[in-house]
C-alpha cells in the first residue's frame, strides 16, 4: 500500500490498524559511466515494493512511504549530478519526516536505506525521534553492509556502483544500465580520509569495484 495513492479519510483509516511505515531513503549520485544517478533510490523503491507484496501474502500489511531520493554524499560531490544535502539539513528533513509519522500513530518506522552516506545522519535522527516518542522504535535497514554475507554469497565481490549495485539495476531498470561503459575497480584507504576531492581518488568515475561481472539475475536475487 502506496501512501501517495491514498485519499486523506484512507490514510486515516490506514494509521488505525497499520503500525508499520516504510521510507525508502537514498541518494542522487555519480554511479559509474554506466549507472543512473537514482540508483540508491531505485534499489529500496523496488524492495519496498516486494516487502509490501510479501507482508500482504502473509496477511498483514505495511505503509510504504513516498522514497526520500536526496541524501547526504559528500565524497561522490566531486562528479557531476551528485546533489549533496549537507548532514544537519539531512538529518533535521529526515527527523521531521519520523516525527510526522510518529505523531500518527505509525509505531516502527523502517528506514530503507541504499546509501551509505546517509547513515549517520539517520542514526542520529532516529535517535531524536526515540528520545521524543519513547513507544516509536525506528529500524534503519542498511541492506548492502547488514546483510554483506548474503551479498557475498551471490556477488563475488561488492562495492559502490560494483558488481552488486550493477546487478540490482540490471534487473529492476535495465533500460537505464550502460554496461559497455561498465568498468572499475577497488580503491581502498585504511583510515578515513576526509578531503574535499578525495572522491577523484578513492572513486575513480565514481565507481568502487569492478562492475563488469554484474548481471540481471544476481540482481534479482540481492533484490528479493
Ligand atoms: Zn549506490
């Protein structure tokens, strides 16, 4: 159930016997020569959507939330199209997205996030939200670090803009993937470095592995 699509007296109705609202939160971002900018969006747009169909089969229901496509992404701001929302703006849009959601009704929150960037942003908002609403418990589902094993187990390796991502994209927006572009590979930097063009080094054409292993149907499983 798509909250866009309900009337208000139907989203009343909803917040009566739903407890659950999911917001996929991304990012708009240099994703390789072959990825479209969107594609931190893409990815929790198209698992929210299969959530909603499984939780429905089971007989219960979630709200999914119009996804928050802006994020904070300073390191990828080196690459044109990246549009960075600084981390105190992020968080403040973010807590007073939960709190509205709180002030519903809606008691777990699940924040699907598809960008690493955005996370301690997130964090700390939810913290704000925990602290306001004491019975709210905000579930921030990082899936590409959560759940890097299962990645691991399909993908050979993992990465922005990688072998991973290309897949997940591949199998849900193939019209946008530009594979003979798709090239990478790991750059790596023991410390956090932080640099206003660190970028240039760390994500060479905004990629950080190697792409070209990618295929739809690894995407489909990861995406599932
Ligand atoms: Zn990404």
């Amino acid at each position: 159930m798509r909250l866009e699509e309900l009337t208000w007296p139907d989203f009343d109705e909803v917040k009566r016997r739903v407890d659950t609202v999911v917001i996929p939160v991304g990012s708009v971002e240099a994703h390789g020569r072959h990825l479209p900018l969107g594609t931190d969006t893409f990815a929790p747009l198209e698992i929210a959507k299969r959530v909603d169909e499984r939780v429905r089969e089971l007989g219960r229901e979630v709200l999914i939330a119009p996804p928050v496509w802006y994020g904070h992404t300073f390191v990828l701001n080196v690459y044109p199209g990246t549009i960075n929302v600084g981390g105190d703006a992020f968080k403040a849009y973010m807590h007073g997205i939960m709190r509205e959601f709180a002030a519903e009704g809606f008691r777990r929150i699940v924040l699907l996030n598809g960008h690493g960037g955005n996370y301690s942003p997130l964090v700390l908002a939810a913290e704000e939200v925990a602290e306001e609403f004491p019975d709210v418990e905000v579930w921030l589902i990082n899936w590409w670090i959560d759940f890097r094993e299962d990645v691991l187990s399909i993908c050979s390796s993992q990465g922005h803009a990688g072998q991973d991502e290309t897949s997940v994209i591949l199998a849900v927006r193939p019209e946008l993937v530009k594979m003979e572009r798709a090239t990478g590979g790991k750059s790596k930097s023991k410390v956090r470095r932080i640099k206003r063009d660190i970028g240039l080094e760390l994500f060479p054409d905004g990629v950080n592995d190697d792409p070209s292993l990618a295929t739809a149907e690894k995407g489909l499983f990861l995406s599932w």
